[in-house]
C-alpha cells in the first residue's frame, strides 16, 4: 500500500501532464485516496479528447463543400454532431471509471449498443403510454433507478453508493469539459 508522500507525488505528476491540456481547472483534490477526482479527470480528459479528434477527422462532406447547403441540413449536421460528442463524453467518462462501477458497465453497454442499432437498423419510436407504475405514482428510489445507468437492477445500498460515484464522476465530466469548451475558440465547437 503506498504511503501519503507516494500519493502526493502521484497526484503532482498527474495535475502537471493535466495541466498541458487545460489550465482553467481547480486541481485541488477533494480526498486522498487511491482514485482521486484529480486522476478521473486526467484520464476522462485524454480520453474524451482523443474521441474528439476523431469526430474532428469524420467531418461530414457536405459540410467541407460550398456553403450553398440548406438551413436543415446544416442544423441535421449540428444535431449529429451534438450526439457524437454527447457519445464520446459519456463513453470517455465510463472508461475512466474502468469496469468495476455497475453504473460504467451499464453506461458502455449502452453505448456500444445503440452504436450497433445505427449502423444496423434503426429503431422505431415507442410510445411512453403503457411504461411506470400503475396509477402514474413513482417513488423517489424509482426516479434515481431511472437516473443512474444500470439503476434498475439494483438493491438500495448498492444503489446509493453507485449514484454518489456517479454524481462525481459527472462533476468532473463537467469541469474538464467546460476548461476544453473555454480553451477552444467558438469556431471549433461545431
């Protein structure tokens, strides 16, 4: 087990390669433990960039052509692009967390599964009417089931402990992509 003087300089090693990518964050660490929040956004961060260079790659051609396209088809190309990187954050965010949290699992799973439905087939809608409780009345635990990804399986321990991490895991998801979002210039965003 390392000692706290092992942690610290772990800790200043990480905030220093992380601070090359982004230096409008708050590095300070909320606790000291062997995954610190600091780490989870240094790992969220290079994968969530790496993801973003990509989407950066695959722009669509007709928005490289003339600027001659429609107004629908260019918010079609914003809206889809909206997506990727909702994707890419959410599936960078999981992969920091590694598979040891039931809420990551759950999260990947997702993803990977709705990244095969487009390429297959897409899906029909289904409509809300005939899903929840009978009588419309839903519980608070049932609502945070519905928040936290793989919720729905699990008993009320578990499930509190899960919906801590993944409320932390979202805080730094926040602050890593708002210090991208402001070291970009505007023109980059879409």
């Amino acid at each position: 087990m390392p000692n706290i003087r092992t942690i610290k300089t772990t800790q200043k090693a990480k905030t220093t390669t992380f601070s090359s990518y982004s230096s409008s964050f708050s590095m300070q660490p909320m606790h000291l433990s062997a995954e610190t929040p600091t780490s989870l956004k240094t790992m969220f961060a290079l994968r969530f960039l790496r993801a973003y260079s990509k989407i950066n790659r695959y722009k669509s051609p007709s928005r490289l052509s003339s600027s001659s396209s429609s107004s629908s088809s260019s918010s079609s190309i914003v809206i889809r692009r909206c997506k990727r990187i909702k994707l890419a954050a959410y599936a960078s965010m999981a992969r920091a967390v590694g598979p040891k949290r039931a809420w990551s699992r759950a999260l990947l799973h997702k993803v990977l599964h709705r990244t095969r439905l487009h390429r297959s087939v897409t899906r029909p809608k289904v409509s809300g009417a005939g899903s929840g409780v009978a009588g419309g009345a839903i519980n608070r635990t049932d609502k945070l089931r519905r928040l936290v990804p793989g919720g729905k399986r699990m008993d009320f321990c578990n499930l509190l402990g899960e919906t801590a991490n993944y409320i932390q895991c979202l805080t730094a998801q926040v602050h890593v992509m708002q210090g991208i979002a402001d070291s970009l210039p505007p023109q980059a965003w879409f």
